[in-house]
C-alpha cells in the first residue's frame, strides 16, 4: 500500500490541497490511539526472514513433527521478534458537490511509534494455541527504525458508496421477498392467553414497508440535512468510515459515522483562517447519546479501537 513520511496532520492537509487545490481539504484524527500487532518476522539483527509470523510459525511446527516444546527450545532466547505499531485512524475529506454525501474521502492509517516484542512465549508452551498466541513476549534486544508516516488505507466517493449499498440492499430484501415466509400466532386480548393457529404470512404483509424502507445509512444523511445542523458541511463534523467485505460469498458496503475530535479551520472576522475552537456537531452528539450509559456505571466505548482492518498489514 502507499505510504507517504510526513509528520502531522497539518502536513497532510497542505500535501492534498497543493495536489487538488480546488478542493477544500479537512483532515481530522479520529481515533484513540491503537496497537497493531504485526505479521513479518525478524532475526536479532533486524533482517526480515517471513513475511507471515503464522506461516513460518507452522513450517517449524512441520519440520519439528509437530512437536511444540521442540520448536520453543531451538528458537527461544535468539531474538526473533515481530514489530508492534501504534498509531491512529485520521479521515481526510473534501465536498465535491452540494449534497452531504458529495464527498470524497481518504482514510489513512497515521503510524507514530513502533516497538519489537518477542515472537516466543517466555514459558514453555502446550498448546499450538500457546504457540501462535503466547501470554507473555520475550524481551529482545533490537530496536526498530522510528519513523513517522502515513499508509493508505482506502479512498471512496461517499455518494457512490452510498448508491451501491442501496443497490445490494435492494436486491438483498427482493431476495427475502421472494424466498422467505413469516409464521404469526395472534394472541386473544382477553387475557386468557389462547389465540389463533399459526398462519403463513409473507413479508410484506407482516411489514408492508420493508422494500420501500430508506437505508440506514441514508437514514442518517437525510436526518442530517433536515436538522438544524443541516446548513453546516457534514464532512466538517462527521466521518463516513466505508466498509466493503464479503461475508459467506455476499458482498456488504456501508459506512459508520465516525464524530470528528475537532472543527476544522473557518474564516474569521477579518478573513484569517483560525481554528474553531467549539467541538464539531458529531462529537456533541456522540457524547449525549453516551451520558445516560455513563450515568448507570456503563462507560461505554471510546472514540475509536483498533479494528480489523487497522491490523489488515
């Protein structure tokens, strides 16, 4: 994947508004930092000798004739070890059109710092599960390069995600319709709790809206615009972290909204830009639908773990 060494946030803002200066870049961290564990595997010297730490994992296991104390006592205590990354997810964005869902978005993995961990469990292990995934690491001596940088991650047009995934979604609830049925049992209201046999409805007679029901996602750009917020630029407040999988030979697209930690830079009185120092809509908002949850002990997530695809490298 692309990766680019610049130092900041404000530095990738600057580097994507002298490539495309019609457009007005927002760049904005989104979250807490996160740890990443990493796949390739190096000697003491730092040399890379696999790619993938399972793989090369599994080929000593084979060589060893599966025997799991054998491979830890050849190849524990000589410095083998895999890099940890820590770094953030930062969302850069710019409007390429009226409509809130007319942006253009790049979401990037931000990578401050770096630290080497054992590959092999300080104890003798028992289990292949113990071997691929030890409790503890062993302390190795090498110290990997520290270098900033940004590595791409995916780039989407937000109206153009949001268009296929009504596209599939449609063509998903179609599929309901015409494969699957509904059994209801009516219940007396007598309070006798008898009631009517079981009957085979279809969907669409149990939930006459299901074909025509707006997408979640087009839910929350359309709820957006209608809000008094809706004059605002969403991409200033919110990010559209795009999702695209396939999941047991079906493909899913979407996006989650993702609150912004900061307002971006907005013309002041005498027309210099400064930062706006009031918290963007999103972040708000995401902070008042966690309050009740914090008020009965439930501190609820944070801004942002590691996911799946953070570690995807």
């Amino acid at each position: 994947m692309p990766i680019v060494e610049i130092p900041n946030i404000d530095v990738l803002r600057e580097a994507l508004t002298a490539r495309y200066p019609d457009l007005g870049w927002r760049a904005a961290d989104y979250t807490e930092t996160w740890f990443c564990p990493g796949q390739r595997v190096f000697d003491a010297a730092g040399n890379a000798i696999a790619e993938d730490r399972k793989a090369w994992l599994e080929g000593l296991l084979k060589t060893a004739g599966g025997h799991i104390g054998t491979v830890w006592e050849l190849h524990r205590g000589k410095g083998f070890a895999t890099v940890e990354e820590e770094g953030h997810t930062v969302f850069a964005g710019a409007a390429i059109g009226p409509r809130p869902e007319d942006v253009v978005e790049i979401k990037v993995d931000w990578i401050v710092g770096a630290r080497a961990e054992g590959v092999f469990d300080t104890w003798r292990p028992t289990e292949e599960r113990d071997l691929f995934s030890p409790c503890s690491h062993e302390q190795v001596a090498w110290v990997p390069p520290a270098r900033q940088r940004y590595e791409l991650r995916r780039m989407n047009v937000i109206a153009r995600t949001l268009e296929q995934a009504e596209q599939l979604e449609q063509a998903r609830r179609r599929e309901v319709v015409r494969t699957h049925k509904v059994w209801v049992s009516e219940v007396y209201t007598d309070g006798s709790g008898r009631g009517h046999a079981p009957q085979e409805k279809s969907v669409l007679e149990v939930d006459p809206d299901y074909l025509s029901r707006a997408l979640r996602e087009r839910r929350f750009v359309d709820d957006w615009q209608a809000s008094s917020a809706g004059t605002t630029p969403m991409l200033n407040h919110w990010a559209f972290d795009v999702s695209d999988y396939e999941y047991q030979g079906e493909r899913n697209v979407g996006f989650t909204p993702r609150p912004l930690t900061w307002a971006e830079p907005v013309d002041g009185p005498t027309g210099a830009v400064r930062r706006d120092d009031r918290p963007p809509h999103g972040l708000v908002l995401s902070r008042r639908l966690r309050k009740p949850g914090r008020a009965v002990g439930n501190p609820g997530r944070g801004r942002g773990p590691a996911s799946a695809e953070n570690c995807a490298a």
